[in-house]
C-alpha cells in the first residue's frame, strides 16, 4: 500500500509538470546554458522544497476544499485570478531577464558554481504558487477517492513520491533539452530568445484568459 501511495504521487505530480511553465523552462535553459550537473544540483534543492511543500498541502487540501472555493472571491477578487496576476508578474520578469541576457555567451561549465542552482532551486520551489490550486484540486481528488490514507507516514511516503515525480519530469525537460540544441545545432541565442518569447506569450495568454472572465 505504501508503494502505491509513492508510486501514486510520483505520477501526479510528474503529469503537473508535463506542460511547459516557468519551472520546466528554467531547467531547460540551465542545461543548455550551464550544463546538467548545475541542472541536478537545481532539480535537487527545488524537489526538497516540494517535498516539503506537498505534505503541508495535502494536509490543507481536504479541509480547504471544503471550504476554499478557487473561483471564491477573497476580498473581491478571485482566488485563481491572485495565482494568475502572481504568474503573470513572473513570466513578464522572468521573460524579460532571459531576453536581456539572450546574447550573453554561456560559462564554461567547470566555472558554474553549484550554490548558484541550488539557491535558485529554492527560491523557485517557494515562489510556485500555480501549486496551490493543483494541490488542492488532485490532493482532495486523491483522498476523496480513498487512494491514499491521510495518516502522517502514508503522507509523508506521497510527499517524497511527489519530489521524486518532479525531479523525474524536470530531468526529462533538461535532457530533453540538451538533445535537441545537439541535434538541431540550436546556438544559446536562439534558445533564449525562443524560451523567452514563451514566458511572454505564457503571460499573454493568462491575461487574455482574466480579460475574457472579468468581460
């Protein structure tokens, strides 16, 4: 029961991360850029962090889904629209650092040093806020249908699946990555500027799509 209850979170949080966001593209970069040691020493400190993450939300979600509606307007206002201006501001500024530094040719490899990806890491695994609504979405889907237990260990076990499936799919994005800049002899020009031109359009689009609802 408790290996299903990994094997449960690894694959829920893994599918999370399948879409491209601010996360994925971020590994992506660094692996292009930096190479995949520093792509490790990122996915590391980020995965911890949901770890740690995913046991407090799983914790809250049954409660909050009881209670919390995402559409409920807290002080007026949305509570998934508050998610969608926090991502908004970080697409547009994550964006705009990738197309600024766009012509900035990459460190040798050896000079990167791993305190750098590890601290970005955290500070991304904190400011990841499009988590909150997931969670509280599939962690109260999970417990409602009994594919769980919510004792601490059985959480605990589905926390740590759940920082095993995020580090999983981000070192896919990073592979994944590098294969297609060896294959397609991508320059790290292009690569910024197509990984930055996304976080605008990413912005773009989730604008468009609080425009329409407040319309």
């Amino acid at each position: 029961m408790l290996f299903l209850t990994f094997f449960l979170g690894i694959i829920v949080n893994a599918m999370g991360y399948i879409p491209p966001g601010n996360i994925n593209l971020t590994v992506a970069q660094l692996a292009i850029n930096k190479g995949m040691r520093q792509v490790w020493y990122f996915i590391l400190s980020f995965s911890c962090v949901e770890v740690c993450f995913t046991f407090g939300m799983m914790r809250f979600a049954r409660w909050a889904m009881s209670d919390i509606n995402p559409n409920e307007a807290v002080s007026e206002v949305r509570l998934g629209t508050l998610v969608d201006c926090f991502m908004i501001v970080m697409f547009i500024v994550m964006g705009t650092i990738t197309w600024r530094n766009r012509k900035k040719v990459p460190k040798s490899k050896g000079e990167d040093k791993r305190s750098g990806s590890v601290l970005y890491g955290l500070i991304l695994g904190v400011l990841n806020p499009v988590q909150i609504p997931f969670w509280l979405f599939f962690g109260n889907y999970v417990i409602l249908h009994q594919w769980i237990e919510t004792d601490y260990l059985s959480l605990v076990i589905f926390s740590f699946g759940s920082g095993f499936g995020s580090a999983l799919a981000l070192y896919c994005y990073g592979h994944f990555a590098t294969y297609i800049q060896e294959k397609f002899a991508l320059s790290s020009l292009i690569v910024n500027k197509s990984i930055a031109i996304f976080l605008f359009a990413l912005a773009a689009y989730l604008i468009v799509k609080q425009a329409i609802i407040i319309l």
